[in-house]
C-alpha cells in the first residue's frame, strides 16, 4: 500500500487538530453557544444538541480534507 503514509500523516493531523481545539474550546466562548444549538431545560430534564457548532465543525474540517486530497 504506497498510499497508507499519507493517509497516516493526515489522520496524525486530524488528532493534533481535534486536541487543540478541546485545549482551547474553553477560551473560545462561541463555541458551543452558537444560535442554532439546541438547548432545553425543564425542571427535571436538561437536553443539549450543539446543532450549528456541529455543522460549522464540520465545514472547517471538511475545507481542510478537501485542501489535502488537491
């Protein structure tokens, strides 16, 4: 397989990214709290979806494959 050292470089990238954004995400007080996220709390109940911070993850993340597969 010629191929599997690039895929590994970019899966080693993809960690390194994804800890830097848990190391930082409390500094970031957008993410998270975005309009479009889904947040109910009743009196015995508290449900959260991050709907649009999971959307924007997932355009900056998809934007960064699509620069290393040119």
């Amino acid at each position: 397989m010629p191929g599997i050292g690039k895929y590994l470089i970019v899966l080693g990238l993809i960690i390194a990214a994804i800890g830097v954004v848990f190391t930082f995400a409390g500094k970031l007080p957008w993410l998270g709290r975005l309009p479009g996220d889904i947040y109910v709390k009743r009196e015995n109940f508290t449900f959260y979806f991050p709907l649009a911070t999971s959307i924007l993850i997932s355009i900056i993340l998809s934007f960064i494959l699509w620069l290393f597969r040119r």
